[in-house]
C-alpha cells in the first residue's frame, strides 16, 4: 500500500505478514502465473498444498521443456524423457503453449514420437531455442499453431519441409519469427514456402539470417501481411514487397555498402499504401523505390534513421534518411534519429583529404525539411572530438515546431569515453558553458530526458546548458539520467547548482533516484502525474 507524505515522497506499507495473498487468487489465475515457469518446476510448486495440486496440468496452459532442468551424465531424467511424459500426462490434446529448447546430446533425428507431437498438438504458439549442439532441425510437415518462433544457432541447419505428396499445411500460422538460422545448400526460395504454405500470415520476421540462394531474393504477395521485419538477411540483393494491409516495415543492415560501381545490382521496391510505421537501418540499397500507390501517405513513425551533421549528400545513409523525411514530412509524428557530429578523422575517412578541403563537404542538416506534425523526437548524439553539438541540434530542433517530448541520448565516442574511470569535473560548470548565439525557445516542450550524462563533457554541458535554457516553465516534467559509474557528489553538485542557473526550467519537485545503470535526477511540477 502507498501512501504519499507531506514532503511528497511516497511510503510503502507492507501487509501483515499473515495475509496469504496468492492463495486467494482463483485457480485459473494461479495456472497462468505457473505457466510462466519451466514445468519441472511448476509441477514441483503444485505440491504445496492440497488445493495446488489440482492446478497442474489441469489450469495450466503451457508447456516450458528445457535441457537445463535435465541432469547430465545419464543420471535423472533424460530430456526426450521429460518431453514424453509432459505431453502423455497434459489433460487436452490441443495445448495453447509450447516452449522446447534443445541443447548438446539431443538429437531431433531420434525424436520420432515426442518431437513431432509437440509441434503436432500445439495450438497457440511455438517456441523452439536451439543454442547449440544440435546439427541439424527438421520443420515438421503440420502444425496448427498460430504463432512460431524458432531462435537457432549459427552452427544450425533448418530444413524446411520439401514439397511432396503430403501436403505441408500452416493454415493457422499468423506469426513467424526465423532468427539466427541458416537453411542449408539446396533449399528452394524461402518466398515460395512462405506464400504457399502460410496464407495467413501476419507477422513475420527474419532476423540474422543465412541462407545463400534462399535468401537471395525476397517477394513477398500478400493481402494478409501486416508487419514485416527483416534484419542482417545475408546477402540480401532484393526486396519486393506488395502487402496492401502491411502497417510496419523495418529494414536492418540487409545491403552492404556498394563499394564499387561493380557491385552486385540491390532494389528495394514496396507498395504498401497502409504502411503507418517505417524503420530504416543501415541499409544501402543500390534503389529504394516506394509505388506511387499511397505508400508513405500514412507513415506516424519513423526510426532508425542516421543523420551526419557534415558529409556528402549523396554518401551512406543519408540519401535514404533524406529520401524518407521528404517523403513522410507532413505525416510523421514520432521521429527518431542518430545525430551525427563526425570529427576530423571520421571526416578524413569518410570524404579522402582531397574531398574534405574541397566544397563537397555540405551541412547535412540543412537539407531537413520542415516535420509540422512531430510531437515526439528521440535522438541518440554522438559527437567526435572538437564537435559543437548545439548549433547542429538549435537547427534540427527548428525544423519540429510542434514537439512535446524530447528524449536525447548523449553518446560522445571520444577518446575519454574509452578511460576506466570518468574524469572530474574541473572547469565544466553547467550554467556557465556558452552556446554563443544559439538561443531559442522551445514552448511546445511538456518533457525533456537526457540519458547518458556524465557531468564532466564539455559537449555535454553546453548540450544540456542549451536545452534547460530553451524549455519554459510549462514543462511538466525533466529528467537527467547519469552513467554508471559517475560520482554521486558530482550529481549532487549538479542538483545544487540547477535552480540557480536555470530559474525558469527548475521549478518543481526534484528527486535523486539510484538506477541499475546509474543516477538519475528528475523534475516534476506539482500538477505532474507521477508515473
């Protein structure tokens, strides 16, 4: 029980400790919290009282098998052993939920009666780990769950089922998650399995995935589609998307860099004219072409986008970032970026000598058009050594007038970030940091949080100098959150010095709080909702 004192912390008041809470739950209630654990353990638990071992399997709709709960050499309960009986003594042929992960010593090719069961029975979703030993993982011909999850290791081969006279039948799938898996040499295009034998698929992503000529090609037709994820596909070299009910697409590291004008020929091409949620990430197809059908027309969100403050416009991610802003400018309302602050070197390694001296170096940001819509920007900057990060973020910031919650990752990759431990203070005050002429004000602000802080940057401190001297009073809520590892007495020099420099962003209720990754100080005003 919670209760709020006069100085506005709040108290916690314990229970009498003769209360027996759990026990009052219904048994349905208590078969869902047991479904949570391995069922080794669930079974175990149900012999506390009389009244608990009626719950399993009776109120319990999952099934949790993994290798760790069976000893090893050959003494208690082998892992087929343990499949076997949880499924002969589950009370219903249909089970809602199935988790198996495999491990060294077990062999899917002896499984011939446990294995195919389990996937046969299951009707909800399917969980398969495989973190190593095992060479080699069947797909059964049948299943009728709706949801399949299979996390395999490199070293892991998945063979999907070959076409024959039994038919291979997912009618139920609706989500398909394949990640770190590997198809072996031989498999036919994974886009001929996915269309012939998951019609309504809904979800589906594909994540760290290896598949030679399988994965070669990915065209995907689907009315039923909604959301797509494909990350890290290797070797990747086209994408052909046409979902017309498709609501999220999220490209990650899937087309290398072209290093030369002979590199292999990459096209992205989709047609989703839903499509309300766009991630891009580190992928640098040759052409990205979206159908002049409506799509991007609704995008809300976009992410994963980088932005170099300086560089060429027509080098790395930003021809895409571009591309994709320009496209989405009057719809987006969720913005997430990585601004990108390069310094002499990144610059150097970037451009040449030659190119970086000469006028192909161009401000980046000013190519940014004006986002109206935004409400929610969340940055991550990373700035190399001598960069000025306020002028790049007062010119970024300029161009969404509308935003209310701002959340800013610093991420200086300097060498001081590299040291063991943090350097101290010294002359880096915040309040006294000058920002030049980079002043404006930010009244659409209602939250600011800045993560990553460590109280002794110089960047760091105009960063933060800037933005608590832009917010207005209005702002409901600010919260600074500091590394591991730095001082405690650094964060409470800081806290003191905050009202005094800044007297309009410091009115309120400011708390100390210890995170598992560090410090945090946050503001309130006193007609804040506490969260």
């Amino acid at each position: 029980m919670k209760k709020r004192m006069a100085d506005g912390t709040v108290k916690v008041k314990l229970e009498s400790p003769g209360v027996d809470r759990l026990g009052g739950l219904p048994d349905d209630m208590l078969g869902h919290i047991l479904g949570f654990l391995p069922t080794p353990l669930a079974v175990r638990a149900t012999q506390l009282s009389r009244r608990w071992r009626r719950l399993w399997p009776a109120h319990v709709l999952a099934l949790n098998l993994s290798v760790r709960n069976c000893t090893n050499r050959g003494v208690g309960v082998t892992f087929p052993r343990l499949c076997t009986e949880a499924l002969s003594r589950f009370p219903t042929f249909d089970i809602p939920s199935i988790s198996l992960e495999f491990g060294r010593h077990v062999y899917i090719a002896e499984a011939n009666t446990w294995y195919p069961e389990a996937m046969e029975r299951a009707a909800g979703s399917v969980r398969v780990t495989v973190p190593r030993g095992v060479v080699r993982l069947e797909l059964p011909r049948f299943t009728r769950a709706e949801s399949l999850n299979l996390t395999l290791h490199h070293g892991v081969y998945l063979e999907l089922p070959a076409a024959g006279d039994d038919p291979v039948r997912f009618d139920r799938l609706t989500e398909l998650v394949l990640a770190t898996v590997r198809l072996p040499a031989g498999t036919p295009p994974l886009h001929d399995f996915l269309s012939s034998c998951c019609p309504r698929l809904r979800k589906l992503r594909l994540c760290r995935l290896r598949g030679g000529e399988a994965t070669r090609e990915l065209v995907l037709r689907s009315d039923a589609l909604e959301a797509l994820d494909v990350d890290n596909v290797d070797g990747l070299t086209r994408l052909d998307v046409a979902a017309p009910n498709l609501r999220s697409l999220s490209v990650r590291s899937c087309f290398r860099y072209p290093i030369t004008a002979t590199e292999t020929e990459t096209d992205v091409v989709v047609s989703a004219p839903r499509v309300e949620s766009v991630c891009w990430y580190r992928s640098y197809p040759k052409r990205l072409i979206f159908r002049a059908d409506g799509t991007l027309t609704r995008v809300r969100r976009l992410s994963g986008l980088k932005l170099a403050t300086l560089g060429r416009s027509d080098q790395f991610d930003y021809p895409y970032t571009k591309q994709l802003l320009q496209a989405c400018s009057l719809t987006t309302e969720y913005l997430e970026l990585d601004l990108l602050l390069p310094d002499e070197m990144t610059l150097l390694n970037w451009l040449g000598p030659e190119a970086r001296a000469s006028s192909s170096c161009e401000d980046l940001v000013t190519y940014v058009p004006k986002l109206p819509r935004v409400t929610v920007l969340s940055l991550t900057v990373r700035w190399g050594i001598h960069a000025n990060v306020v002028p790049c973020l007062a010119s970024l910031l300029s161009r969404v007038p509308s935003v209310t919650t701002l959340y800013v990752d610093s991420a200086p990759y300097c060498i001081t970030v590299l040291q063991s431990t943090l350097p101290q203070r010294g002359e880096y005050r915040w309040g006294r940091a000058l920002c030049g002429d980079q002043k404006m004000s930010l009244d659409s602000l209602r939250e600011v949080s800045v993560r990553g802080l460590r109280g002794t940057d110089a960047q760091e401190c105009k960063l933060v100098d800037f933005l608590l001297g832009a917010v207005s009073p209005s702002t409901n809520r600010i919260s600074l959150a500091f590394r591991d590892g730095t001082a405690e007495h650094t964060v409470d020099e800081i806290a003191a010095e905050l009202p005094t420099n800044f007297p309009i962003a410091t009115p309120g209720r400011w708390a100390k709080m210890v995170r598992s990754n560090g410090l945090e100080l946050t503001k309130r005003t006193s007609d804040a909702s506490i969260r």
